[in-house]
C-alpha cells in the first residue's frame, strides 16, 4: 500500500516559531567573578575569559594536514553543483522522514546518496543482527589503545554493512565532570588525556572501516537536566549555560577534541548546551575560533538532533549541517533547507559560506572513503520498525516497501567484545579469594543484577529501565542486544562444567533466603558471589526518578542492604559492580567478609562470559579504574545542577571548580579516594624499577607562518530566484525538508514573520580575504609543534608473581605552577609480563603535556617551574619520580597558567578576532548591515525532545527521541 499526500506546503504550514530577536540576558557572562570558585584560575578569568567573544569570519576549509586528497576531490565534485544541490548536503530532511535517526537530502542529478547518520557510540542502534560492544568507560579501563582501535574497527564495520555514513560518535562531551553525570558512560573517562587516547584510536578505527566518525557533544555537555532548558517543559526554560574560563577550556575540555581532530574526526556534533550565554550550534567562539581555526579542524560540524537555533547566525558561526532538518521534530519548518537557499540569494549568507559547507562534507565523505565503502540498497534497514516491511517515510506513513534486509553484520565481533570487557573489568579487592578454582563444593549468586531481565535484554524502549543485569545505560547511546550472555547463566555453565553445585537468589528483597543460602554455602567453604548496578542515561527517559543524571551515588536495588545480610552469614562474599560511575561502597568496602570487589563496568553483550573468565582465572584482571571512588558524592567537588538557579533564564552552571575534576579534585582537597583513579589489581604482582628519562631535540616552538588564501567558491550561484522554484516534477513529500522556495518571493517563502527586518551581522562575517593562523593552530589538532616529543621516559616493570598478567603502568606530570594540579596523567601503555619477566614501560611526552594554556596570548607556554614526572600503578602508587632538564624548552614565566602573560618567541596573531563586545553567537549589534535580510532569531527557543507532535497515528515501532515519560513498563518507584 502507497498513500501519496502531497500537500501544497505553503498554503498548509503554519508559521509555529516565530521568535523575536532578544540580546541573551547577561552577555557576556558574567562580568563578576567566582567568588567561591576553587581553582584560581577559574576566579582570575572570570572577568576575561568566561566570555564567548565573537570571532568572524567561520575559517573556511583549505585541506590542512592530510586532507589535501579529500578537498581536492571535494572541489571538483561541489563545483558541479547548483545552489540548492549544496544546500542539500547541509540539512536533514526531517524526523523519521527516512531511515536512518538522520538523513540528508540527496543529488540524484549525480547518483550521490543522502547521507544516513546513526547512533550509537557502542554499536548500531535501532537495527537488528548486529553487536552490543562495552560502553566507553568500560574500554577506557582498558588503558589499552590496540583495544580501543578494534572496538572502533568493528562498530564502524557493523556501520558500513548496514549502509550508514556516519556513526554519531565517539563521546568526550560529557567528559566527566559531575560523577552522576546520565551520559558519563558513554564517553571514556573525566581525565582528558585517557578520554583523549581512546577516543583517537576509536576515530581512527572508526574510519579505517570507511565511515565518518562524529565526535560529541561539543561542548560542555556536562549533565542531562536542562541541556535543552526543559523539563519540566512548564518553566519555558533556555537551555543551561556551561560557563568556563579559558585556561579550563584548553587544558580539560578541549584536549581530547584535539585528539579526535588530530586523529581525522570528519565530523563533530555541537551539543545542546549553551557555552557561557551562547548556544552550542551557534557559538562562533567554540565552533570558528577554537574548533575550525586553533584546532584546524577539516570536517563538518552537525547540530545535535534539534539543537540548532537559528538560520544565518548558525551558519554564520560554523554550523555546516542541521539534524535531523526540521526545526523541532516535525514542525515541517527549518533553518537550513528552503531557508538557507533564501538566506544565499538575498546575500546574508555568503556564497563561500555555503561553499565551505558543501566542501567539508564532501571532503569528509572521500577522507574516509566512502565512494569505496558502499553496499547495495543501503541503508539496508529501518530505525523505525522491526518489520521487514514497512514505510520507507516513517512520519509521512508513505512507501510502504521492504525496509529491513535483517543483515546480520557481527562477523567474530562477539569474541571481541568478550575479550574487551574482561580486559575493562577492574579488580578493586582480593584477599586471596579470586581467582575461583573451579573446585568449589557450592558457588551461589545472588542479586537482580546477575539474571535477566523478564522482558528479555532489549524489553525497554532504549534500555530505560534497570531490570536484570546491567549490560548498557539508557537513551540514544544504545543498540539493541542481539543477545546478553547474563552472568548467572555463564558461571552456572562454568561449576557444572567443573562438577560443582550451584545456587542463586535474583530477588534483592528475599531477605532470609539470601542469608540461608549464603550460609549454607559458606558451610561448604564456597563462594557467595552479589552482583549490584548503579544506571544512567539520557536525559529524555526517567528510571526510578532519575532525570538522566543518577540522583545519588548509591547502588540500586538496596544492594548495601542485601550484602550486609548476605555477609553476616557468608564470609567470602565477592561483590561485582556494574556501574555507569562511581559508587558508594562504604558500607561494605572494608568488611572482611567482603573477600573481593570488581568493578565489571558496562561491559555489553558478553557480560557474563566477560565476568565468568575473570573469576575463575582464566583472564588475569588488567583494567584499571578510569575514574575516582570516593566515600561521598561530595568529595567530587563538581555536582550536578538539579534546580533552575536563574528564574525562568537559562541556569548558570559556573565550572568554578576549573581543571580540578576526579583525581584532581581529591588531591587538591586533600582527601582519600576508597579506590583511586588509574587502580587495578591483578592475581600476580608488579614491581617498578630503573626509571630513565631521555630528551629529544625538537623544533622551537613557532607559530605558523602565513596566511589563510581568500575563500574560495566553487562555481556560480544564480540568482534567478524562479530557478529555484520548487520543480514541477517533484512528487512532493508533505512534511518533508527541501530546499527549494515555496514562490518567488523570497520573504513568502520563507515564512518568516521577522523576514526583512533590518538587522546587523556580526563584524567580519562577511570577510573573505586571506586571514592569518593562530598562533596556536595551523593543523588538524593545533599547532603541529605541541606535538613534538620532548622527553621518553623508560621503566622496568617485572612479574613478580606466579602467573602471566597484564600491567598498564601509567606515567603522571606535575607542572609545577601554584595553581598546577598535584599530578595529571600524560601516557600509559599495557604490558603483558610473563612470571618472573621484566618489560620495559616507554612513553612519550610532548610539548603539549608539559604546557600551560595563556589566555591573554591565546597560546600553550612551558612555564620554567619545576616538571616532576612520576610513573607507576595508579594516580596514587607511583614509586618512581624524578624532574625533567626544561633546559631549552621554557617559552614562559614559572606561574603556570594563572594569566600572567609569559613570553614565547612567536607572534601571537589571533587572527578572526574581532573588538567588538558580543556573545558568540552574534546576537548583538556589530558593524556590518547587509540589506534585505533573512532575519532569524539567534536568540535560542527551547525545544526539547518533548515536542507536543504527536506520532499515534502511526504504525507502532520503537519509541524514538521524542518522549519525555518513561516507557510504560519501565518500573519507577521501588529503589531507593
Ligand atoms: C559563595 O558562598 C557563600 C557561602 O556559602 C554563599 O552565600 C554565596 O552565595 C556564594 N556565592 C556564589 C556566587 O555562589
Ligand atoms: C534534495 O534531496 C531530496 C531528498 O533526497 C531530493 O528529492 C531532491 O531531488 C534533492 N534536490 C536536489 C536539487 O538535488
Ligand atoms: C525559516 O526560518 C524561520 C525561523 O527563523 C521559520 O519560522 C520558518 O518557518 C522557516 N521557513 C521554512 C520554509 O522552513
């Protein structure tokens, strides 16, 4: 069955959002200071450096670095292209209007596709046959940059097979800061250095496999409640603020975003957040100055799904793409499309601009070999039904046709994710307990956590909800299981195997059967065995009350509770954790009873073999802890903000606590983690000996020279407005993004009730000659010269145990600045030793480990004061130390980088910079005027996911983005 609607859109669609033009209330933020901030640095730079200054205009692609090839190819293909060709590459067409959670429109004038976005970072969501690889703290506690490569490897592989373009990650925004932040776990680590690693390598997979990766969320998408200003939606609330200053930018934030565009990233999502006052996907600061000039970056920058705000001044400041199109789900309306194709013609949008937009999405489709990577009828499935039939126009309810080939595209994958997660999986105790022998008369677990959820591994819509073993979070960072190896089925299938009894109890809450079971198995001398999680996710589902963000750092289920009567009657109790963070274990953490404690993370589809192969032996723990536990949430320093603190203004989220997140926060404050950053235990032992440290001559640190060529186009836009008319022979899709005019009035078309206003844009917008590099940037990354090695470190690490085991020995800095943190983790590498053998740890260090970020030159400086290198075990086992000869090196003062402006040998041109005083995002006045305009609001509407667009006429399917409420069987109200 076809139904065909073709709807005059014009005639039929509303103008539903109308905005007025409004100067975002205390920009640029904040004229104050922190007064309680606790890193200087954050208070110093309150006054300078907590601004989104404008910078104009957005850096046009040149194909620096290795992107010669891809932009040359990219030239000749956009040359080719008309007008609204272009602006097809730029803009979704819609909500659930194809397949994929994102589509572009298509050049079928050239055979070229539409682009076909898909989430997730762990694997291929909405799809069937295909894997459920461990989130990314889980492979981050791999410490293990060969791991990282193959996970990435394989979800790109899964990607290309089922016919998508692009997969929507990596994570390293949120990179941590809060520890009940929903969206942690799918990121890899709050230490910007292991979170930057583990994402390059992930990129780098990614891509090998011929798909663009999205690094996301950029940035300083830091917690769930009011990233998009609701809920609750009865506020009418702007979306928060992340406010940081300058230095904390750089040395925290940015650094593994300069990992992942060193590495290639071909695309980058901006977040929903603003950045001090100024929307994410219109903030010319972080998008023009620092992304796209300081870090050189080549590839497109995509909106997250509604997270664009405004036409012009998006594109204006460095939006390349919006997603999914439409301006809210299904509102039919957009900023790009019919609208962009206006804002060109009338000439508020430079045909450049476009150009440049054009240009790094196609260079971004050669860079990772697209053309060479493609499979038939792709995408060869459906996000919106399971069916193998279905509507090709989900939303539209039209061409109902085979949608799902049911492709299975594992290949050996789930080998693979059973080998990652057990090298994530953290020993954090042992008394002699674990390994298991195989040998015991009775081994018995216990808790929810270890068994199956009764609606089976993919019964709630996105994971939200927390029932049976914890294997993934929730929200749009999922995929669906195409199995969940549990742990009660693995280690029941290992004691038979072994000839021994095993029991389990799966109800938390049956009390005395838990304690009678535990006691009978330590009669036998057995193991009693507790597996409890801790869930998180996105903040458009609510578990349990949790809005996203966790409310607590507890374990759920009343787990303390059901270990406290489990180890009153059973003394080798071995607890597991399945957790999207840290947690709380104090109240069992030191009970000798307790014999053992793992950290099993979030492992994926193979959990319970993952977890079976640890505890008997078979894989000796290697993981180590990507982050900090610690005995109250208040230790973090850092905490969610879970209450509007602005009235029914975007909340202010100051970063006043600047670099010192995790580890930072605890040395800084002088207090005991229960179980440091970087710890892992192993069955054998380590020992740390004969630390060496050779120095390399490198280039002096200069700034690039020369300048940026004048922006190029590529081909003529006409401007005969009735050429872009809506063509006749289009069989037009209601609701659906083009970019043609409605009619040949340019203000008609675009329906805009601000249309013509007379407005000015920022100055430099429209600036199209040659522009100067920073002094920072000139590459992919930054400055080539930050990545210099100055230094290797050498160490002798031996197994001093019985068995063979993999040590990943970790090489910390202190900087030696006042404001410095005590020390911060600069490389790591994972060895495996042989019983009795020696290996020898070799790391680098680079420039830009050993620098500090100025703000007032806008530049990396390695300040004279002391550098102290430590390597060993963890953040806070490290038995070898010694300083570094700086001689040669030093390009500043021996402050660190607490403002004061230190002196290096090159010039600090800071080229796009403009005086004038504005939030990034262009919303206030500015020199330039350019005459008729399309005026569209850069001030932010909130649109959240909880549009009122209904979706019940539709065929049923899996719930997408757009609800607010949990699923209807997620069950809520029953953990504490
Ligand atoms: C700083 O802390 C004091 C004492 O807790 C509090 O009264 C004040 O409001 C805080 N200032 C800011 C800007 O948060
Ligand atoms: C734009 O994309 C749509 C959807 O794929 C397609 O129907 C239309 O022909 C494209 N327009 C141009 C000018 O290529
Ligand atoms: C153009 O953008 C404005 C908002 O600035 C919106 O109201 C209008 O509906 C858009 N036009 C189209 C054709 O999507």
């Amino acid at each position: 069955m076809t139904i065909m609607r073709t709807l005059l859109l014009a005639a039929a669609v509303p103008v539903v959002f109308a905005q007025t033009q409004t100067q975002p209330a205390g920009s640029p933020f904040p004229s104050s200071t922190y007064e309680n901030a606790t890193d200087p640095r954050a208070q110093a730079g309150a006054v300078s450096g907590q601004t989104s200054p404008p910078k104009y205009p957005s850096p046009w692609g040149e194909g620096l670095g290795d992107w010669d090839a891809a932009y040359a190819q990219a030239h000749d293909f956009v040359s080719q292209l008309t007008l609204t060709e272009k602006v097809n590459l730029t803009t979704g067409v819609g909500w659930q209007s194809e397949k994929c959670v994102g589509n572009t429109g298509s050049i079928p004038r050239l055979g070229f596709k539409a682009l076909c976005m898909q989430d997730s970072p762990l694997g291929v969501r909405f799809a069937d046959f295909v894997s459920a690889f461990p989130a990314g703290g889980t492979i981050a506690a791999t410490w293990d940059r060969k791991l990282f490569y193959q996970r990435g490897y394989g979800m790109g592989s899964e990607h290309k097979e089922k016919g998508i373009d692009a997969q929507l990650g990596p994570v390293v925004g949120p990179l941590g800061r809060q520890a009940a932040g929903g969206r942690n776990w799918e990121g890899f680590s709050p230490d910007p250095v292991l979170a930057g690693i583990a994402c390059a390598e992930t990129v780098k997979g990614i891509q090998d496999a011929g798909v663009m990766s999205t690094t996301k969320h950029y940035i300083l998408n830091e917690q769930e409640h009011f990233r998009q200003g609701a809920p609750p939606a009865s506020l009418g609330l702007n979306a928060l603020s992340s406010n940081v200053d300058d230095v904390t930018m750089h040395e925290l934030y940015l650094w593994p975003f300069a990992d992942a565009v060193r590495a290639g990233t071909v695309s980058i999502m901006c977040s929903y957040n603003q950045i001090n006052n100024s929307q994410a996907c219109q903030n010319s600061y972080t998008q023009n100055y620092l992304l796209k000039n300081e870090l050189g970056f080549q590839g497109f920058i995509m909106s997250d799904w509604a997270a664009t705000h405004s036409g012009v001044s998006s594109a204006l400041a460095g939006l390349d793409q919006t997603m999914p199109g439409d301006i809210a789900f299904n509102s039919g309306t957009t900023y790009f499309g019919t609208n962009l194709t206006i804002a060109v013609l009338n000439g508020t949008v430079p045909q450049w601009r476009l150009d440049d937009m054009a240009v790094r999405i196609i260079a971004a489709w050669y860079y990772v070999d697209r053309p060479g990577n493609q499979v038939a009828d792709a995408p060869n499935f459906s996000s919106w039904t399971s069916d193998t039939d279905g509507f090709r126009h989900y939303y539209q309810s039209l061409d109902y046709q085979r949608v799902n080939d049911h492709i299975d595209v594992r290949g050996n994958h789930g080998a693979e994710i059973r080998a990652q997660a057990a090298a994530g999986t953290v020993l954090l105790k042992n008394t002699g307990a674990l390994p298991l022998s195989g040998k015991e008369q009775l081994t018995s677990v216990f808790g929810e956590d270890a068994a199956e959820n009764p609606l089976g591994p993919n019964g709630c819509s996105d994971r939200g909800c927390d029932e049976g073993t914890l294997a993934m979070g929730w929200g749009s960072g999922t995929a669906n299981f195409p199995y969940l190896v549990t742990p009660l089925e693995a280690i029941k299938a290992e004691v038979l195997s072994n000839g021994g009894s095993f029991e389990s109890v799966t109800d938390n809450y049956a009390y005395s059967t838990i304690a009678a079971l535990g006691r009978r198995t330590a009669q036998v001398g057995g193991a009693c065995i507790a597996f409890g999680n801790a869930d998180a996710g996105e903040g458009y589902i609510t578990v349990d009350n949790n809005t996203g963000d966790r409310n607590n750092l507890t374990i759920w289920g009343d787990f303390d509770l059901l270990v406290a009567n489990l180890t009153a009657q059973c003394n080798n109790t071995i607890v597991v954790l399945h957790t999207v963070g840290p947690v709380i274990t104090n109240s069992f953490v030191d009970n000798p009873n307790v014999t053992a404690i793992i950290w099993a993370g979030i492992p994926g589809q193979e959990s319970g073999n993952a977890i079976t192969d640890i505890l008997f032996g078979k894989v000796n723990p290697g993981g180590k802890l990507p982050f900090t536990i610690g005995s109250s949430r208040g230790e973090y320093g850092t905490e969610i903000l879970y209450e509007p603190n602005n009235g029914n203004n975007s909340p202010q989220d100051n970063f006043e606590e600047g670099i010192f997140i995790d580890y930072r926060a605890f040395d800084k404050l002088g207090e005991t983690p229960v179980f440091e950053f970087g710890l892992g235990l192993s069955y054998t032992t380590f020992s740390y000996s004969d630390l060496g440290v050779q120095a390399h001559s490198a280039p002096a640190y200069t700034a690039p020279s020369g300048n940026t060529g004048p922006a190029p186009t590529y081909g003529t836009v006409s401007n005969i407005t009735s050429s872009y008319v809506f063509p006749a022979s289009i069989d037009r899709i209601w609701n659906y993004i083009y970019p043609y005019l409605n009619s040949t009035s340019l203000s008609v078309s675009s329906g805009d009730p601000a249309y013509g206003i007379n407005y000015t844009w920022p100055a430099g917008s429209y600036d199209s000659s040659s522009q100067p590099y920073v002094a920072a940037g000139g590459a992919p990354g930054g400055n080539p010269r930050l990545y210099d090695v100055l230094f290797t470190v050498t160490a002798t690490i031996t197994n001093t145990g019985d068995v063979v085991g993999d040590e990943v020995a970790q090489l910390y800095v202190n900087l030696g600045g006042a404001d410095d943190a005590k020390v911060v983790l600069r490389n790591f590498d994972r060895l495996t030793i042989q019983p009795g053998a020696t290996a020898t740890f070799s790391a680098d260090i680079t420039r830009r480990d050993l620098s500090n970020w100025d703000s007032a030159s806008q530049n990396w400086f390695i300040s004279s004061a002391t550098k102290t290198i430590f390597v060993g075990s963890s953040s806070r086992k490290l038995p070898l130390t010694t300083t570094l000869d700086l001689s040669g090196i030093i390009t500043g003062p021996g402050s660190g980088g607490n403002g004061t402006a230190p002196v290096y040998p090159s010039s600090s041109a800071s080229g796009y910079s403009s005086s004038a005083t504005s939030s990034g995002d262009g919303s206030s006045s500015a020199s330039t005027s350019v005459g008729s305009s399309v005026s569209v609001s850069s001030a932010s509407s909130p649109t959240g996911y909880s549009s009122s667009f209904t979706t019940s006429a539709k065929p049923s399917g899996p719930a997408g983005y757009s609800h607010s409420s949990p699923p209807a069987y997620s069950p809520t109200g029953y953990r504490a």
